[in-house]
C-alpha cells in the first residue's frame, strides 16, 4: 500500500494546495505580492544555517590521552 502525502502547510499550519507554481505579472514578469508562501518559503531558505566542518576533531582527544600523563610525569 502506498502511504498518502503528508499535506504542505504553512508555517502557521494553514493546508496550501502545491507551491510548486508562483504568481507573477505576465509571462516573463515580476513576481506578485500575492505569493506569501513563495516568500515565506524564501525567508525560510535564506535563515538556514550550515554548521562549519570538524576536521580531525578525534586524533588530537586520542594524542591528549595517552601522551598527556607522561608529560605531567616530566614536568618540574
């Protein structure tokens, strides 16, 4: 059995028919004002954060273990 689609929302959880289509002023024109999901799906896309890569993020906590006790054996 194939499962129904969840329905698309706004972000206030009004149900929206598709947001695949937007408004605009002739065939070639600017987008219309009237497109508040088209706008608000911007806003949304444009807050997305990408976290900053973790390189080698283990060999320096693996190195810090087992090498740090010996040096605290030779500090003064």
């Amino acid at each position: 059995m194939s499962q129904p689609k969840c329905p698309l929302t706004t972000t206030n959880g009004a149900p929206i028919a598709e947001d695949q289509n937007s408004i605009s002023a002739g065939a070639r024109g600017a987008l219309t004002f009237d497109n508040f999901r088209m706008f608000e799906k911007l806003a949304h896309f444009n807050r997305e954060r990408i976290p900053e890569r973790v390189v080698n993020r283990t060999l320096p906590a693996f190195l810090h273990r087992r090498w740090w006790p010996r040096l605290q054996r030779l500090r003064p």
